[in-house]
C-alpha cells in the first residue's frame, strides 16, 4: 500500500493514544522512507507556488530546501537565546499574512535541544488558519517533563516522526507523516508516483521497535541523560553559557562568544587542530551565530575524552 503497511500505520496509531492520548486512524498515516521525505511530501500537499511557511532562525537548516522544493518562499522568525530559542507569538503574528499556509515547529529542537511546554504549543495552535508542520522526531528523548504532540491542542497539524533517533535506526530509513484526514488521498497519490512505498521488511522492524523496544528505549534514555549532564557541567566550567537548559534530543548548543566571534571558523580550527567535531551556530541561521552545536550521542568515554581535548585548547 502506497500509505504503508496497515499493520504499521496501526501500530503508530495505538503509540500516539497511548502516548498522548491522541486519536488518529490509519487513513491519516504515510510511512515513507525516513521523516525527509515524508516532510518534503507534506510541503507538496500544503504548498501551492508562492504560499509561505514560517520557520524559526535558528532551525534545522533542511527546512527551507524542502519549502522551496514545493515551490515554497521561507518566512523566517527570529528567536531568542534568553527564550531557549523558542518562538514569540508576537513575532509570528507581524510575519502573516493571506499566503501564509503553515508554522513548522520541532520539539525536542535540532540544534537546541530544547523541549517545547504545553503553554508554548498551545500558543503556536491558536494560529488556527494556517497548518501546524510538527517535526516530532526527537520525541522519547526527553530528560525531564514529556513532550507534548501538538496534536494534543489541534487537529490542524503535520507531525513528522520516525525510528532514527528513538530507536537508533537512521540507517534503516523509516519515518512517517500524520496528517488531517482530508489528505489522506492527496498523501497517497504523491508517495505512490515518487516513492511506490517503503520497504516492506523495514516496515515490520517498525512495528517490532513500536511494541517491543520499550525496555531498550528506557536504557538509552537513561544513558543519554547521564551525558547529558556531564556535557553540561563541563562545558559551564570551561566558561561556556547555556541560557536554557536542553532537556530533550541529543544536542547542546551552547554559547561560545567570549571564545569567537565566527563560529564556524571557530568550528572549523577546533576540528582540524584537536580532531573534535563540534558544529557551527551559523550553519543553523544567522541567529545561531556565535554558537556551537555539541552532541552527546556517543560513548561517555568518548565525550570526555573530546571535551578534555576542547579544554586544553581552550586554555592556550
């Protein structure tokens, strides 16, 4: 099926009731292979040529190449370190107007890590007459309070998700799009003329990850939490600056401007002369500048061993 197998699309249904409490059915779930497609896909549904999305800077910095693949123009908002990098409402509304057809939010944040309050989504969802794209792909990874789906607070909403980040299976390429009902026969019609439909045999690994990994995710989330704070710490005491503490996903973006003002020169030295790969703020936007993006997903032995590299450097 174009839609993906039935017994996936169920299995995703039951997780989001069980999770959220949320009621979909299997007509409102695309199975592609990974979220990428699946967003550039919604982009096609949402989308006529010249219709805007508003996205925030910084962001993932994917987002805007699939906007204008669907023949899309970008609108951006600026946010703000001392709000997490979390969107103003304020600053979303002065960005509307009658060719605003969707707001793309992503929660837990690529770059931030940072874990939108249900007080913030239900902000986002008052903006009734435009699509909600939630990029979900990070949830499961969350350190403290759960994260929310936006689809808790409305029914007009796109929620990316998949298995690459939850389950650790980015090599297998499976995602899926949740979508109001309305687009069910639009969403089959674009994946069956440009992708068929996802692997059938990866398709059932999601089904056994969605019922049968809940013990293996509790073990990751705990180890990935334990780095987390280590991560932290240690980049405090080095003088770096978290304005908001990350409680989700893998990534600590962290404010490196008593060290540089070009982050991506700074990036690029840190790399080449302490073989530590760290990410530059500005390859997130221009209000990501000055900051670096770390990322904890690996061994704690490894995150020492790369921060006490960074230290020594630092201390030149």
């Amino acid at each position: 099926h174009a839609l993906g197998l039935l017994e996936l699309r169920q299995a995703i249904c039951d997780f989001y009731l069980k999770e959220y409490g949320v009621s979909i059915t299997p007509d409102q779930v695309l199975v592609s292979t990974g979220t990428s497609p699946a967003l550039l896909f919604a982009m096609f549904a949402i989308l006529d040529h010249g219709d805007e999305v508003i996205i925030s800077n910084p962001r993932y910095p994917c987002y805007q190449n699939f906007i204008l693949a669907a023949g899309g123009k970008v609108k951006e908002v600026r946010t703000y370190p001392e709000d997490g990098f979390q969107y103003r409402p304020k600053d979303i509304k002065k960005k509307l107007s009658a060719r605003t057809k969707a707001i793309l939010i992503n929660s837990p944040s690529n770059p931030t890590g940072i874990v939108m309050s249900e007080e913030q989504l239900q902000s986002i969802a008052q903006f009734d007459k435009q699509y909600i794209i939630s990029d979900e792909i990070y949830h499961g990874l969350v350190y403290k309070d759960r994260a929310h789906s936006i689809l808790e607070f409305t029914d007009k909403a796109f929620v990316i998700n998949g298995f690459s980040k939850l389950y650790a299976m980015t090599g297998w390429r499976l995602g899926y799009c949740i979508f109001p009902k309305e687009f069910s026969k639009v969403m089959q019609r674009i994946h069956q003329n440009f992708m068929i439909s996802a692997n059938g045999f990866i398709q059932w690994a999601g089904i056994a990850a969605l019922t049968k990994a809940q013990k293996d995710v509790a073990k990751m989330v705990k180890i990935y939490d334990e780095r987390r704070k280590y991560m932290l710490a240690r980049l405090a005491d080095m003088g770096f600056v978290i304005h908001v503490e990350p409680t989700g996903a893998f990534y600590v973006f962290a404010d490196a401007r008593r060290f540089c003002k070009n982050s991506y020169k700074e990036a690029f030295r840190i790399t080449e002369e302490v073989k530590v790969g760290v990410t530059p703020g500005i390859d997130f936007g221009s209000g990501g500048e000055g900051f670096l993006r770390f990322s904890y997903a690996n061994s704690l032995e490894n995150i020492k061993e790369g921060l006490n590299r960074l230290e020594r450097y630092l201390s030149k």
